[in-house]
C-alpha cells in the first residue's frame, strides 16, 4: 500500500501546485483513460461540475475536492484491475536516458529508419523533416517527476528534436503529458509496445497537435540506446 500511497500523494502534489490544477486534474484523468461522467458518478455530482473543474470554469478546486477526485480515480482504476496503479507504483529510476545534440541536422526518416520505427500519426511532416537533435525518456517517470520546466530542459539547445519514450504500454500517458506541456517536440517515437497497440487517445493527441507518432519496433531499451550510439554523431 505504501508506494500506491506514494504515486497518489505525487498526483495530489502535482495538482495542487500547478498554475493549472484543472488541466492536471484532466491529464490524470486521461492517463487513467476515464470519462468525466465515471468520475463524476463516483464523487456523487455532475459531470457539468467536473468539466468546470478541468476547464478553469470553476477556479481554485481546493485541496478537499482534489483529494476525492484523485481518490476516484485510484478507487475506480483499482475496480478495473489495478492497471495504471501498479504501473506507476513501480519502483523508479531516472527518467531521463539519453540526450544526443546533432552536430549535423538528421532526417527524420533516417532516424525511423534505423530504430524501425513505424509511423502511426501524423506522418505528413516527416517526409522533410530534420532533427537537430534526440532525447530518451522513461515513461513512467517522466510523467510521475517531470514538471513543465523539466520537460522544457529535456530539449537541450535546440526545440527541433525528437523525443523517444520507452517502457511505454500503451501510448497514452506519455502524448497527454506532451499534450499539456510546452514546448512540443517535431517527432514523438514509443518504445515498448506493438505498433497495433497504442491507445486510440495517443493517436488522436498526436494528431490534434501536428505532431508525428511512431513506435519503434526494436525489442530492448539497451538496443535502442546502442542503436542511437552507433548512427548518431
């Protein structure tokens, strides 16, 4: 119970302390793949209120109203199984993994290339694409201890980069947290999963805001950093 306490006391922090504890009620809320009238049938109101909530109609949730609606999502999400619970209460480590600054500029395509990667969303840009350069992510850790600021400096020196998230499951949870957070990377690339199995809401995301959406079909973390090594300079 105690890293299940863990995970739900860094979503109430992150909540709380947000400019925008709407919008990160609603991220979580996507993450956790629930409809504003699940939740809202869980605290008893209206899913009215709780869209009023997540769009900044209704200012300053309060911390009362915070903790029940974390405490929704936790209880509804254990009912289904557990899924998202247990993945996040997983033991951490370092979210970030690599970060590779390009001396010469790199064609998206040929970085798609050599991780076999598959284009899934939005892929009308990567045809003259260039990238200047590559960051590696953790999922789950990015999205549980990155902040806004945080995921600014994951760009390094140059905006025009591609972001790799590995350990992914499912696709979701790292495009809502891109979604939510500026700036927005030229090209998002998933490690982890079957091209077939990223989440609908993930390709919609990646769609909605102009950005491509490919999965790398390379088997392990370590071949994908060696990979990365190898090609890039």
């Amino acid at each position: 119970m105690k890293a299940e306490d863990e995970f739900t006391k860094k979503i109430a922090g992150e909540v709380t302390l947000s400019d925008s504890p709407g919008a990160a009620m609603k991220k979580w809320r996507q993450i956790f793949g629930f409809k504003q009238s699940t939740i809202a049938s869980k605290l008893s109101i209206s899913p009215s209120v709780v869209s009023d909530y997540e769009s900044g109609r209704r200012k300053n949730p309060g911390a009362g109203f915070i903790k029940q609606y974390i405490t929704a999502l936790v209880k509804t999400d254990k009912e289904a199984g557990g899924q998202v619970v247990s993945k996040f209460s997983s033991e951490e480590k370092n979210s970030l993994i690599n970060v590779r600054e390009l001396l010469t500029p790199l064609p998206a395509k040929k970085l798609l290339e050599f991780l076999d990667a598959k284009v899934i969303a939005y892929p009308q840009p990567v045809e003259r694409m260039m990238l200047g350069g590559v960051s590696v992510i953790d999922s789950l850790t990015a999205i549980l201890e990155l902040s806004e600021n945080d995921f600014t400096e994951i760009y390094g020196s140059t905006m025009n980069r591609a972001l790799i998230f590995t350990g992914v499951s499912l696709g979701r949870s790292p495009l809502v947290a891109v979604k939510v957070t500026s700036p927005k990377p030229s090209l998002i690339v998933l490690h982890g999963l079957n091209p077939n199995a990223v989440d609908k809401l993930a390709i919609k995301i990646a769609e909605s805001i102009k950005v491509p959406l490919a999965v790398s079909q390379l088997k392990q973390t370590n071949e994908l950093i060696d990979t990365l090594r190898e090609h890039l300079t």
